[in-house]
C-alpha cells in the first residue's frame, strides 16, 4: 500500500519552523512499513531550506522512507497531469478530525487494512466507463490493472 505521512506532527511534534521531537515510535514503525514492502511518501507543506532540514533530519534518523512530496512511481504511468497532492491509499495526518492514533495503533490499521485488500479479487477497469440506464457500456476503453 502506498501512504502518504506528514512530517510536522506525525513524525515529529509540532514545532514548525523548527523540527520538534520524533514522536514515540514513530520511528520504528515506518521502519516496519517499509520493511512490511509498503512505499512511505512523506507529505510536507515544508520548502527550501524547511525541507532540506526534515530531510537530513530523517536521513540521521534513519527513518526509511520512497520519497518526499512526490508521486508514486506507477501514478505517473497511468496519468499524465497530476496535482499536488500526493496519491496514496492512506494518509497519516496529525490534522485530521479523528486527531492521530499511537503508531503502535496505526500499525495495527494497516496491517488489517493490508490484509483485507489481499482478500479482495483483483480486477481490470476502464477508465471514464461507465453503464448506462440500459445496460450497454460508454466512455473510453483505456483498461488499467487494479494492483496494489
């Protein structure tokens, strides 16, 4: 699965400019994601030299992570225009309405999530095809692998 985590209070307290604390366990369980084969995106409203601090902040960490603020590899394939936010099967984010669980919680969410979707037959899809009223097929034909 491909997730898209912040930096800013989810890695590391709340502290921006500055970079604050790593979280508790938050190290250790992106390193498991990672080393689980899922793609951690880290997700950053940090620019400029506010970004080049996170990262050699994660890289004398060691926290393993694909990519900063960019896309997984197999989105460029399949779209031409993408915007800027980042495509993910799930987002980390200390901003969202339910606040942010423990990591040790978050680890255990995904894990069921993961192992769900390896129940879930996968299947081919066109894109823009849709079913009209009467049953017959419209739209264009492009077929794409639903594949994790």
């Amino acid at each position: 699965m491909v997730l898209a985590i912040d930096f800013d209070g989810c890695v590391v307290e709340e502290a921006y400019p500055e970079i604050g604390e790593l979280r508790k366990d938050a190290k250790k369980i992106i390193n498991q994601l990672v080393q689980d084969g899922h793609y951690v995106i880290i997700w950053t409203c940090r620019t400029g030299e506010y970004l080049h601090k996170a990262e050699l902040f994660l890289i004398e960490n060691k926290i393993h992570y694909h990519k900063i603020n960019q896309h997984h590899p197999k989105d460029l394939l399949y779209y031409k225009e993408y915007g800027p936010k980042i495509g993910a099967d799930y987002y980390l984010d200390d901003k969202c309405i339910a606040g942010l669980p423990s990591w040790e919680r978050i680890y255990k969410i995904i894990n069921k999530r993961a192992n769900e979707s390896k129940r879930i037959p996968r299947k081919s899809v066109r894109l823009g095809e849709s079913k009209r009223l009467d049953g017959k097929k419209s739209g264009n034909s492009r077929t794409v692998r639903l594949d994790s």
